[in-house]
C-alpha cells in the first residue's frame, strides 16, 4: 500500500466526521451581529484601524441587502437568523496563530484532527497544512524548502499583521467586494481565520497545500476568508476540506476565497465539503486570471443542509482559462444549489465546466450555472456539460445554466442530461452477484467518473470515500 | 452436479391487471447439460429466463423454483447438508448468482465509466462472499471494512478488497479471454458502453466464463450475431458446459446456433407453458415445419 493513502484507512468510516468535542474556547462572542460586537473581535484579534473600517463598512452593507429569495429552486434560507449564531469563538489555545507541531495542541483538538487524517496526510501528501478550529487556526506548517523559496502559507489573520500591505492591496477590494451579495457583506463584517498563501514569481509549488475547516460547537458561524495570490508564471494546488459533527441548531459557513492569478500562472483550487447536514453553506469565491494564466476549481459537495456556492472565474487577460469541474450530492432534506461563474472579458479566453450531480432520498440539486463572454472577447471558447442522476421519483434535479454571448467569433458547446438510474442497469448488476446498494453504488461510481479521472489520486479516493459514505447513508 | 427445477411456474406481469404470462412451465437442467428452449414470440421464453435470475417485473403466482446443490458444485467448499435445497423465489436476484445462477442478457444493459475489469472483480469478490453468507451463515464484511484503502487508482478497486485479488483476477481474466478468443483491450472499455452487439453477446459469455455458475440461462445470445460471431460465441458456450460443467439453457428462436452448440435437449414453449421436449432431432423438425405443427399437435391432442 503506497504511504500517501494510508491516512485514509485508518480512519473508521462512521466515526470519521461525526464525532463531537466539548465546546472549551477562551472567548465566545455573543450570539448575534451588531456593531459592538465587530469591535470586540476585531479587538480581540488586535486589528489594524483600516481592517475594522472594512468590516465596518460591510457590516452596514450586510444590514441594506435584502436575503436571496426569488431564485427558482433555491435553497429555503428563512431559518439562517444570523442573530441566532455566535459569529466568532476562539479556541483555547496558548499561540495565536497556530502552532507548527501537532503535538503542541490540546489533546481534544489534536484529537480531532487525528480522527480526521490530516496530520498523516501532510506527511506524505502535502507541503503545507493550515487546520482552522471553530473561528481560528490553530496549526499552521509549511515545508523550510518552499519558504527558503518565498512562499508564504500563512493564516489569514496573521497575515493581516506581517503582511499588511499586500493584504490592504487584496483584500475584497477588487475580487469579492462585500457588496457583491448579502453574505459576502456578512462574510466581510465577520470573517475570521483563513489561509493566505503567496508565491512567487516562477515557483512551482510541487504538492499540495491542504487546509482544513472544522466547526466543533453547536449554532456557530465560521467565516474563514482564503486569499490567494500566485504571481507570475507561479504554479499552487491549494485543497480546502471541511466537517462538522452535525446538531439540531443550524450552523452558518460562509466562507470567502479570493485567487489572483498572475501572468502564465496556473492555480488550481479543490473543496471538499463535508459540513453536517444542519449547515448552511454558503460562499463567494471568485478569481482573477490574468494573460495566458490558468484557474481551475475542483468542488466534491457532499454534506450541508443547504449549499449555495458557484465559484466564479474572471478571464481577465487574453488567453486566460478557467476549468471547473463539480460534484453534487444531495440525500434526504439537502439543497445542494452549485454550479460556476465565468466572465470571458478577453480575447482568446477558454472555459470548461463539468457538472455532476446525484440525488437521492428526496435531495434536491440544482446545477446553475453563466457564462458571460464580453463583446470584443474574440475566438474565445466554452464548453460546458451537466449531467445529472436521481434515484427515484422523489429526488429533484434542475439544470439551469445561463449564457450571455456578446461576442460572435466564439465557440459555445453545451450539453446537459437529466436521467433517473436504471431499474434495468441495477437489475443487470444484481444478476452478477452485486447486491442493491453495492449496484447503485457501481452505477454512481461510473457515472462521475469521467470527473474522478481528472482529479489528483489522493483527492479522488477521498472523493469516492465520501460518495461511498452517502450511498451507505451513514453520515446521519 | 446442480439442478434447477422449475415446477408448474405461474407467473405475471406485477402491476395491477398484470396479464399472465407463464401458465404452468415444468423443466430440468442439470450441470453439464446443454438444453435449448425454442418457442415463437410471446410464447414467454423470455420471461422464464427472467424470472429465474429474480427479475422485479415479474409475479410468481404459483409453482416453485429450486435449486439442488451437490457437493462438487463450489470446487473444494463443502455443502452443509442443510444448504443443499434452494428455493430461488425466496432469494434475492445477487444470492441467487452467488448460489450459481446465471443469466445472458438479450440486451445488455451499458454501464457508463465501469471498466470491464473492476466490474468483473467486483462481481467475483460479491459472489464468493455472499455465497459463504448463504452457505455457512458467515459475514466478514466488517473485518474487509476496516481494511479498506486503496492501493491502485480507486476506480479499479482496493486491491485487497476480496477473496480475488488483483493479481490473482489478472490472471484468471487472461485465461477466460484466450480461451474465448478475445481481445484484451476489452478489458479497459466501460462495460458494454459502446459494444456491437456481436461484442456484447461475447461479453455475456466472457462474464459467465468469470463466474463460473452451475447454470447459466441464455436468453437469444445468438440474435444479431453474424457467422464469425456466431461461431464465437458458440465456442464459448461450449467451453462453458466442457470446462466448467456448466448446465445451460439456451433461449433461441433460431436452429442456426443450435448447429455449433448441440442440445442434448430441446423444449418447445408455447403460450405460457412447454408443451414438447425431445433431443436435438425435434429442433430440425421444427426447422422444417414450423410452430404451426406443434400447436397443431398440441392442442388435438388436447
């Protein structure tokens, strides 16, 4: 057995992602949103003034815009009262910022990330881990040799401090603004933790760097902002995992990811969610890809209660291209609402989406979906592809994807499939020796294949491990 | 040496007003024998093949399946005295394959992004521990869980994963397909996405070929194969009964195939019941005259 993958295996499938850990933190804020207490985390976290206007200022946007309400098919949003939630709860730990041993964490939160592999994973897998606990980071490590070479792999809120200015420069000013919608506006008041990774010109940064979000106590909010920024000609994999064990309160995440790509440089971004199926999760992630660069989102959701994410891609320099590639599947009560954004706003710009979506139980998923080619964007090309796979009569799939063409030298490609799966394909398994979950299972597997196929290894037997756990209905 | 006897099968179609289809079918295959079951369309060959393998679209309304084991039937494992008698209607269609049953499908379903070779050892590994469940009552799935992982790229399955492994599948495979004459690219294509169907009926033979069953039910393997195909697949069939002592019952409306694969018997359906068995000559008198002289005969004897 190769040693990257043994991380995966000794994790016990049900106890994996449910466990729960007794809430201790250092500091709780109060339940709700009000000026009072932006003031107070930003305290807290020792901010620079110009960090507390910002927040500030989306704070009175968030309170101006109205919910998402009318979207055909949306995810019912009428029980997030975010006056409800606990926006902000740091962990008891005694370095802010992270530690960089593992072992230097509290037994409860070292724990959790055991049972969940990471600390396995990054010694065979990855150059770099961030692992965020409730609103902060609390481990943060990267390889000497990446930052020998400039590399930057830091928590967010540190990076407020030791990078400031390229912070000011970057952060939701011209990527995702928090007027952008009214969670990106609550996202901007609030936000707590994150990733901030820099690279250098020309670097290439040969594994992955994973970070990885959990939210351990009940009715909280996490708000992790992620922002990147590869320079030019520059290469990262950046991989983003998140669980919670679920309770009957809601939870909120809305997380926020801003990437820049630079000139000839090539981000790709993987999520794998796994949140619990009381959690509403919904995030604005958004880049910026200049000449000749090349962004590429990889999205497995799994878990939630409701997830409204569509990760957008701006090709802002000629011969910029965008790929994306997401996996949807929504058992019974789950709204997996998903799909992606591109803007070609240059000549010469490539996109392609791949879309798979399964659903079961009831669940509902949804692929929307816009595709904006800018007049002047000349011989720029997309091809987008959405399939999706009900189990039967009261699971709901809906496909809406959006293209606004003001260009006419382009080439637009698009297919869509909407199929219920095979009473006579599960029979035709059956007859082989395969019982009925392990038929459908089959099925599912082949149907996102041609996805799987694309992935990095370890991101794919994740990937297939979790569809595994939803097919067998054990993540409760 | 197997035996499935079927006795007085009646069978419908399960929904409401369901029309009736099977009114009473009697027959006996045993390992090693090859049986032909001819009969004109709606006459329900079809639908006996069908419900044999468990298939949910159909209702038994009276008579029985079963299944009779012996000990040779699973190579070196022993038969509890106890487990030797099968009523195949009680069982699900996957404990049915796992007791030996087997079915070649007119029409094949098309598994999209399943490789032949991960489907086939799935299936193998699926058979083998499901029949030590039926047989011995036995479940050690739990202990496979918890060594679960992979090894190779998930899409071919955790090496580990089962009484076959990889290596040890390779290998078997291999053989199966020299002996089939088949090309080993197949392997690596999604099962029957995009076969002819000449390549699909192959494939039936081939998966038969894997499981090994002690019966396989072969519902018009020979429809839509051309002659080269045909003999083929005829090899196979015979390689099947020769060299695994398979017992087959081989659909078909034609005596073509019947040629390159001899019954030793031949049974002709007619509306929901067969109403002539004879050995191979009654295949060439039907050849001659037609399904008209057995209805005649039939029904003044009736």
């Amino acid at each position: 057995m190769s040693s990257d993958q043994d991380h995966l295996k000794e994790t016990d499938t049900e106890a994996r992602f449910e466990f729960k850990k007794e809430q201790k933190a250092a500091f709780v804020a109060e339940k709700g949103l009000t000026e009072e207490t932006i003031r107070v985390i930003s305290e807290d976290k020792d901010e620079p003034e110009w960090m507390l206007e910002r927040r500030l200022r989306a704070l009175k946007q968030y309170q101006k815009m109205p919910m998402p309400t009318d979207w055909p098919g949306q995810p019912d949003l009428s029980e997030v009262n975010v006056d409800e939630i606990v926006p902000y709860i740091r962990p008891d730990v005694e370095v802010r910022g992270g530690v960089d041993d593992w072992r230097d964490l509290p037994d409860d939160i070292k724990d959790t990330f055991d049972k969940l592999g990471i600390p396995e994973a990054e010694k065979n897998a990855l150059s770099g881990v961030g692992a965020q606990y409730e609103s902060e980071v609390v481990y943060q490590n990267m390889q000497e040799r990446w930052e020998e070479k400039g590399v930057v792999f830091m928590n967010m809120d540190q990076a407020v401090q030791e990078h400031e200015d390229i912070v000011k420069e970057y952060f939701m000013t011209k990527c995702v603004p928090p007027s952008d919608n009214k969670f990106a506006a609550l996202h901007g008041a609030i936000w707590s933790g994150g990733s901030f990774v820099y690279v250098p010109e020309d670097v290439t940064v040969e594994m992955p760097v994973q970070a990885y979000f959990r939210m351990n106590s009940e009715g909280m909010g996490q708000f992790e902002h992620t922002l990147i920024v590869a320079e030019k000609g520059s290469e990262v994999h950046y991989i983003e995992g998140c669980s919670a064990p679920k309770y009957s309160a809601f939870n909120l995440h809305s997380g926020g990811v801003e990437v820049f790509v630079g000139e000839d440089a090539h981000v790709q971004y993987s999520t794998v969610q796994n949140w619990s199926k009381n959690t509403y999760n919904l995030n604005t992630k958004r880049a910026i890809v200049e000449k000749g660069g090349r962004m590429e989102w990889i999205s497995g959701s799994m878990g939630s209660k409701a997830t409204m994410l569509y990760p957008a891609s701006i090709l802002k320099g000629r011969g910029a291209s965008d790929n994306h590639i997401t996996i949807a599947f929504a058992g019974e009560g789950q709204n997996i609402d998903t799909g992606a954004k591109v803007y070609h706003n240059a000549p010469e710009t490539k996109s392609t989406i791949e879309s798979k979506s399964i659903s079961k139980d009831g669940g509902r998923t949804n692929y929307r979906g816009l595709v904006h080619i800018a007049n002047g964007a000349k011989n720029s090309s997309t091809a987008v592809e959405c399939d999706a796979l009900m189990f039967d009569n009261e699971s709901t799939s809906d496909t809406m994807p959006y293209m606004e063409i003001n260009e006419s030298t382009v080439d637009v490609a698009h297919e869509a499939t909407v199929g219920k799966i095979g009473d006579e394909d599960i029979f035709y398994l059956q007859s082989r020796g395969l019982d009925d979950d392990d038929a459908k299972q089959m099925i599912v597997s082949g149907f996102i294949e041609p996805i799987t196929e694309e992935l990095p290894i370890e991101y794919a037997v994740e990937l297939n491990r979790l569809v595994e756990l939803e097919m067998e209905g054990s993540l409760g | 040496m197997a035996t499935l006897e079927i006795k007085n099968l009646h069978a419908r179609v399960a929904e409401e007003d369901g029309e009736q289809i099977l009114r009473g079918v009697d027959l006996e295959v045993k390992s090693g024998e090859i049986h032909a079951l001819m009969g004109p369309n709606g006459s329900g060959k079809s639908t006996t093949s069908k419900i044999i393998a468990g298939h949910p679209a159909y209702e038994v309304t009276d008579g029985e399946i079963l299944l009779h084991l012996e000990d040779d039937d699973f190579g070196d494992v022993e038969i509890p005295d106890d487990a030797r008698t099968w009523n195949l209607l009680e069982l699900e269609p996957n404990e049915r394959a796992a007791l030996g049953i087997f079915l070649g499908f007119q029409y094949p379903a098309e598994i999209e992004g399943v490789t032949m070779t991960n489907f086939l050892r799935t299936a193998l590994n699926a058979k083998i521990d499901e029949r030590e469940e039926l047989l011995f009552g036995e479940d050690d799935d739990e202990e496979a869980e918890e060594e679960a992982g992979y090894d190779t790229s998930p899409m071919e399955g955790n090496v580990d994963d089962g009484e076959v492994g990889v290596a040890e599948f390779q290998k078997l495979l291999k053989e199966k397909m020299d002996l089939l004459d088949m090309d080993e690219k197949f392997m690596q294509r999604y099962l029957n996405a995009g076969f002819s169907g000449g390549e699909k009926k192959q494939n039936e033979v081939l998966q038969a070929a894997i499981l090994e069953p002690s019966i396989a039910v072969l519902d018009e393997i020979d429809s839509g194969l051309d002659i080269d195909r045909l003999q083929d697949v005829s090899k196979g069939i015979n390689a099947l009964r020769d060299e695994q002592g398979t017992g087959i019952l081989q659909i078909t409306h034609y005596q073509r195939i019947l040629e390159y694969v001899e019954p030793d018997h031949v049974h002709i359906m007619l509306d929901g019941k067969v109403v002539k068995s004879g050995d191979a000559s009654l295949a060439s008198e039907l050849e001659d005259k037609g399904y008209d002289w057995v209805r005649e005969e039939v029904y003044e004897a009736a």
